[in-house]
C-alpha cells in the first residue's frame, strides 16, 4: 500500500488547515508550545512528517494483524 495525501488535501481545500494552524498559534501564545501543538503543526505543514506518521500507523496495524494474539498465549500475565 502507498501512502496517499488525500485527507490533507481534503481538509485544506476546505480551508481546515489554515483554521487549525491559527488555532495552534493561539494556542502556543496563550499558553506555550507543547508537543502536541508541536506534531499538529508539523502534521499541517510537512508532508513528509505525514507520510511518516502513515506509516508508523500501518506498521502498529501490521504487527497487530500478525503478532497481537500472542500477547494472549501461554500462562504469562505480566504483558495483562
């Protein structure tokens, strides 16, 4: 699977982009920057940051997918 910037391209010709970079603006000046502010601006103005961010997404499915029933396997309780 290849990434795909269709949600941002979707949400910045709506104009939600631009919205959001100026509510993490305000936000950093009333408050301080923070690491979530951080990655939100990043996510809005780095395509390779998003690309990134997609793909540690669908390597956490992928092991999910093929490794997550082993958590549940065996008499080990200390991963519970």
């Amino acid at each position: 699977m290849q990434f795909q910037d269709t949600k941002f391209k979707e949400l910045d010709a709506q104009g939600l982009i631009t919205d959001k970079l100026n509510q993490i603006k305000e936000f950093e000046t009333k408050y301080k920057a923070c690491t979530s502010s951080i990655a939100m601006y990043k996510w809005c103005t780095d395509y390779e940051y998003r690309k990134r961010e997609w793909q540690f997404r669908q390597g956490i499915a992928n092991y999910a997918l093929h490794n997550g029933h082993k958590a549940f396997q065996g008499t080990d309780k200390s991963i519970l």
